[in-house]
C-alpha cells in the first residue's frame, strides 16, 4: 500500500472518527434537552408562544338583612387596542386623536401605543355608556375610512355603585380601581367577594407578535359570592338621621357613634359614625376641610413642627413644605372620614360602665341591699380627691346606681377587689378585641393585673369602678351591655350574616352562639330592673320611649389623656339602653366626642337621642308598645286625605279622625290641604284645609320653643297656627324643650309640624 493511500485511509478514519464524536455530542445534548430539561423547556416554550390577558370578574353583592341592594358592581366596559393591524402613521395618528378627544387621554402617549408591535394594548378601563356609544361611532368610522374592523374592542369590565351614598359608609367601606376592597367589609370580604378571573390567552407568531383575536381562548370569570348584612337600611337611616342633627345641635367636635345591636345574638342593626362619607366619592373631602387645608401657612409650619423659622428658607423650598403639608393634611382628613369610630377608637366610658362595676359585685355577692355607702361629695384616696355629681349621703347600692355616684362606686369597687375586677374586665370582653368582621379594631387601653406584678394600684381601682382612666372601644362596651341584660351570655357582635354563591344559595349562615355566660340570669334580671327604675325615675328619663320599657344608664367621661389624637381635652357624651327593659331585644349606645354647644352630659346630650331615635326603630322592629292612657293622649297618628271633598264633608272626616280644622279661602271644595295625606301629627292637632289658590300661599312663623313645657309648647304652636310633635323626656312637669326640627323665625305654611324634644334637666352622670 503506498503512501498515498494510507493517508486517505487515515483521513477518512479520522473525518468517521470525528464525525461519530460530533454526532454523538449532539445525540447526547438531544437526550440531555429532552431527558433531562424536556418538562422545563415545553414549559418556556408554551410561555414564549401564549400570553394571559385577565377578565374581570364580576364582584358580589351586598345586601342588607331585607335583600336591600348596598352595593353593586354594574356592566361597564374596557377599550382595548390592537396596533398590529395599523398600516401605516396616518391610520395611527387619526385614531390615537379620536381616542384622546373620546376617553379624555393624553394623544401623545395613545400616539406611542398605537406603534407597538402586538394585538392588545388596554387603553382605558371602567367607560361607561356615554364614552361606549362613542366608541362604537370611533369602530364604525374607522371601518368606513380604513375598512378595518378590529383595531378597536371593547371588553366587558364592572364599576362599584352605592346606591344609597355615604349610609353605613364606614361599616359597608369601598373599593379601588382594581375593585380590591379598600375599608370595611369591602376589605373584611374581599376574597369572598372577588371571584375569580376569567383570561384571554393569546397566541403569538415567530416574531413573538400577538395573534389577533381570532385565535383567542377565551376561560370565563367565576362571579364572587354576595354577602347579606345584619344592617337593616332603615334602621340605618333613622340612626343617621337624628345622630347627624345631634351633631349639629351639639356642636360636637369629633363626630358621633350610634350602635344597635340585637342583645342575644349580636347581630349589628345600624352602626354609623357620623359624619360619614359618600361610598361613590370616597376621595372627595368636605368644603370645611379643603378650607382649612387651603388655609395652610407659615404658621401652620411652625405648630406642626415641618420648619422653625419658614420665613429663613427659600420661596422654592417654602413651597414644597407648604406642598408636603397640605398633602399630608389631606390623606390626614381621608383618613378621618373613612374611620370607623365605632371599632377603631377607644374612649373612657364613663358611667355607663357602671352597669358592668355592679353586676361583678352581686355575682360575687360582694354587696347587698343592707350594705351602706356613703357619698359626701367627695372622696379621699391617698392624695387624690375624687368628686361626685351630688352630695347623697348614705345610700345602699341600688341608689348608688340611680344617683350615679362616684363615692359610692368606689367602696363598691374595693369590695369587689383587684383581682376580681380584672377577672371580670376579662370575662366582659374587655382586655380583648371583640373580633368583629369590620377592619381595623383597637384593643382596649387598661391597668393589667396578674397577681404577681400588680399594675393596678387603690386609685385605679377607683377611678376603673366608675368607667374612668381606661379606654375601650363602643363595639366592647354595648357587648358587655349586653351580656350585663341579656341574661349574662357574651355574644358575638357580627355585621354579616349570610354568604350566598353567585345563584343566591346560601354558601354559610355566621354563627350567633354566645361566647361565654360571664354573670348569671338572676344577676342580669335585677340588673334590667335596676337600668328600667333609672329610666322611669332617675338619671335615664331623658331616655324614656312612650309605649315602651325602657332601661338604660347615662355617661360623662372626661378626656383626661388625648386617646383619639384630636388635641383636645374635652367630655364624651354616652346613653347605653335596652329595649324592652323586661325581655331585651336590642341595645343601643349613642355616643358623643367632644360636644361643645355648651352641655356636655350624656343625660342633656346623648339620652334625649336615644330616645329619638328608639322611638322609630321599635315600632318599625315589631316590637309591641303598650301606653298608658296619658301616652296616648300624646302620641301621633296619621291624617286622612281630605282633598276634593266639600268643606263640609272634609271637616266632619277630619274631626271623626280626631283632629281639629282650620279653613283658607273662600271657596267650597279642598283642593289642598296641611300637613298633606299620611303625616304624623298628635291626636287632637290642627289640619289646615285649603279652598282656593291665594289662601295657599299663606305663611305663619315657627316661634321658639326652647326652655318651654310641654304645655307651653302645645300653646305656643297653636298660637301660631302650626303644630308640634312631641319626642322625648314628655311626661315629667320638669321637662323642658331643649331642640326643635324647623328653626325659630323660619316661614312655613299653617299646619306645619315641628318636631320638638324635651328633656329633663338633672344629670347623674
């Protein structure tokens, strides 16, 4: 073999050697990529060649316990682009224009998006019906223009509506953009209310461009659940309306706290902080509180500590403080108006926690009806003198009770004794979040006791008997309330009571059995009939509901320390009552920060509002009142419709109603009449019958009524021709108007009914 021939021959072993080296790297590499890396690989490939576009899911619903909608999410839409199919910059700046001027856009920035190279773009979510029908004019033209029909869609998407506004706004909260829920049960619930998204997967090219939609999947959205609430809008809306006037009356300066609660299963009827806020503009802040933000200076500066001499800096860096501080301020009054004073704030409770001092002492027998407790006025603890509301000498504890006394409450308190106390304040609920389904509650703020390090000194004790010295929330003093009546059981306070699918079955009922009894059924009875006995005779009566039994305690706490962050030192105004005092179904506690109209105590403030507001939500709750025959001298009933009768006629069926008749003009048929068919007005009231166009116009003025008897009231409404309504405190000769629905010297047509409250004047506080 020559030479020649053993080199090919080497060569070509060489090149099969190499060859077969080659290949078996690159058999081995295709083992190793689908062996070892196949599962991760189809995965990154799947990932390059589909995209996800999310569809929103519809939220649920909320109702209230009658089915009322509270909160809705309705059809609204999203515009989305597809700037794959533009041909060229002409077709782009026409519709980048069109959608600016439509959706209220910047076109410069729709200019950019429409030179992507993709099939989805999402120009604008949450277009309603009005900017829809534009852009379906928008769809039409373009086709017409450019004979093109899908460079944009529209897609289906949900807008949050309130349909009652700012009613229950702090319990029912809100959403944001993303309809993620933001406050209240919006939060609480927001992932049984969210559903499930639904998802556009689109396919994409070689070049990683989307496909268009023809060769979309479409996955539906799951709905979210809808929840039924234990808020009754109506109770609700007597609750707002008479707290919202109260706090007008009263000047009050941080709002009011209304809570009623059904005493054996703690279910929330009405909870409002007022002044609330309107669920559909959340961001929105009042005209008093943009005032004082505009009114931000040097000054303001200086008090809130931003600079300490603003006149040495620069206008540049003055005006970026001014800037910081007028946005702080802002989120500061945001954050003001979503609170929920009802959950998140904690306030001394004053007296009215007095019900809870007594019923720990005669479960632990440390009292009885022999025992004595002198009041002087006064009482010496160590260093500390401790004042009362009267001088009540020697009083057992049953007239401790009544007379609200301090003195009193402290030897009761003593025998009860430290470590029984903070057991007790333990099994009221009180050293203890009461977990109720609302966002954002506060833990109560007290000397801990656990027998080994003792942080609950003799003038802790003492001030802690009568309810000062330590915070706790409204939400933990109306449940204790209730246990204190309800035979003793600690309920669960709970603003849901039902979750439904999205085809309205019922997907869990909330629990209603009570967490503990704390004190005994015979302890609870006395307690009721001593609460009743305050109402009838004592510190309560201004609390008193005509046709029913009524029990409840007064409060006036001073804000010794700053608890809720105000910067002021003020009084809490509280009523806490039950209603009917002898078989309880509902407790309300009326709670006033700071009123600042000159009367400060839950008997002058809060009571007569409870009474107010009790004397609508009972009847209207079913339950059953029973007057006296003096009460229903004075309740209200409801006038007839008189009009198109003759004179004649009209007056007879007015009197056979049992009210009085007043004619205007001249003529023989009513064509009018005042107070117009349905109203209120008290049996034995004056119906002004209209029987021609120039007696119509007719005014009176409402005179004053403040400081009057009820006699008097009656006598000066008829003397001016209008008539009155009488709430509150109106059986007791001591009674004095003290709030009138229409204004003094305002101009209303005769027969007008005028709304006035009465009140008693003692306090026992």
């Amino acid at each position: 073999m020559g030479a020649n021939q053993r080199l090919r021959r080497r060569t070509v072993w060489l090149l099969v050697i190499i060859l077969a080296l080659g290949f078996g790297a690159v058999i081995a590499r295709l083992g190793y990529l689908q062996l070892v890396q196949g599962e991760e690989l189809q995965r990154r490939a799947v990932e390059q060649q589909l995209s996800d576009t999310p569809i929103s899911a519809k939220r649920g619903t909320i109702y209230d316990t009658n089915g009322k909608v509270l909160a809705q999410s309705a059809s609204v839409w999203r515009v989305v682009m597809a700037p794959a199919y533009f041909d060229d910059d002409e077709q782009r700046q026409f519709v980048a224009n069109r959608l600016a001027n439509i959706l209220g856009l910047n076109e410069a920035d729709l200019l950019e998006d429409t030179k992507q190279n993709t099939y989805y773009v999402s120009v604008k979510r949450k277009i309603e019906s009005e900017e829809k029908e534009k852009i379906i004019e928008l769809q039409q033209e373009i086709k017409d223009k450019y004979n093109k029909t899908a460079i944009i869609s529209l897609l289906d998407d949900y807008k949050r509506y309130y349909p009652y506004s700012d009613l229950a706004s702090s319990v029912i909260g809100f959403t944001g953009m993303d309809d993620q829920g933001l406050s209240g049960v919006e939060f609480q619930y927001n992932d049984e209310l969210t559903g499930t998204p639904g998802r556009i997967v689109t396919a994409q090219n070689g070049i990683q461009t989307e496909m268009p939609f023809d060769y979309n999947q479409n996955i539906d959205a799951i709905d979210g659940n809808s929840l039924v609430l234990t808020i009754d809008e109506t109770v609700q809306s007597i609750v707002e309306k008479h707290m919202k006037q109260a706090v007008i009356d009263n000047d009050v300066h941080d709002r009011g706290v209304c809570i009623i609660m059904d005493v054996n299963t703690g279910e929330i009827k009405a909870m409002a902080t007022v002044n609330g806020f309107d669920l559909n503009q959340p961001y929105a802040i009042s005209e008093e509180q943009q005032e004082e933000i505009d009114a931000i200076d040097n000054d303001y500066l200086i008090e809130h500590d931003y600079a300490e001499d603003p006149s040495k800096l620069s206008k540049t860096e003055r005006n970026k403080l001014i800037e910081k501080a007028k946005s702080e301020a802002e989120a500061a009054a945001l954050s003001k108006n979503w609170r929920n004073k009802a959950v998140s704030d904690t306030y001394y409770p004053g007296s009215v926690f007095k019900m809870v001092t007594l019923s720990m002492a005669l479960e632990e027998k440390a009292v009885d009806k022999d025992d004595s407790f002198f009041c002087g006025g006064s009482y010496q603890i160590y260093n500390d003198k401790i004042n009362c509301t009267g001088n009540h000498g020697s009083q057992n504890y049953q007239q401790a009770l009544w007379n609200s006394c301090n003195p009193a409450f402290i030897q009761i308190g003593q025998k009860v004794g430290m470590e029984n106390f903070w057991n007790y304040y333990q099994a009221f609920g009180f050293s203890e979040k009461t977990g109720i389904d609302l966002p954002g509650e506060s833990s109560d703020q007290f000397f801990r006791y656990d027998g080994i390090e003792d942080n609950m000194g003799p003038v802790d004790l003492a001030v802690a008997s009568f309810g000062q010295n330590f915070a706790i929330t409204p939400i933990q003093m109306i449940t204790a309330a209730c246990a204190v009546t309800n035979g003793g059981y600690l309920v669960q306070p709970h603003v849901v009571k039902q979750i439904l699918d999205k085809d309205g079955n019922v997907v869990k009922n909330i629990s209603t059995e009570p967490k503990r009894q704390v004190i005994s059924k015979e302890v609870s009875e006395e307690m009721r009939g001593l609460l009743e006995e305050n109402v009838i005779n004592y510190g309560g009566k201004n609390g008193y509901v005509a046709g029913y039994r009524i029990g409840g305690k007064t409060g006036t706490s001073e804000k010794l320390i700053d608890v809720n962050g105000d910067g002021v030192d003020d009084y809490i105004a509280s009523f806490c009552g039950i209603a009917p005092a002898n078989n309880p179904k509902y407790a309300c506690l009326v709670f006033f920060d700071a009123p600042l109209a000159g009367n400060y105590y839950g008997s002058q403030v809060a009571a007569p509002v409870f009474a107010s507001i009790m004397s609508e939500v009972l009847p209207y709750l079913n339950v059953v009142a029973q007057y006296t025959d003096d009460e229903l001298s004075k309740i209200d009933t409801t006038t007839g419709s008189y009009t198109g009768m003759s004179v004649a006629d009209a007056t007879t069926t007015a009197n056979a109603d049992g009210f009085n008749v007043t004619v205007k003009g001249e003529g023989t048929t009513v064509l009018a009449q005042n107070p117009p068919t349905g109203a209120s007005i008290p049996m034995g009231g004056t119906v002004v019958l209209y029987t021609d166009q120039e007696s119509s116009s007719e005014k009176v003025t409402v005179p004053s009524f403040e400081g009057y008897s009820v006699t008097d009231a009656n006598y000066l409404a008829a003397q001016a021709g209008i008539n009155v309504s009488l709430t509150g405190q109106v059986s007791s000769s001591e009674s004095k108007a003290i709030a009138q629905s229409i204004p003094e010297g305002e101009e209303v047509a005769p027969g007008t009914v005028v709304t006035v409250t009465f009140s008693t004047e003692g306090t026992n506080d």
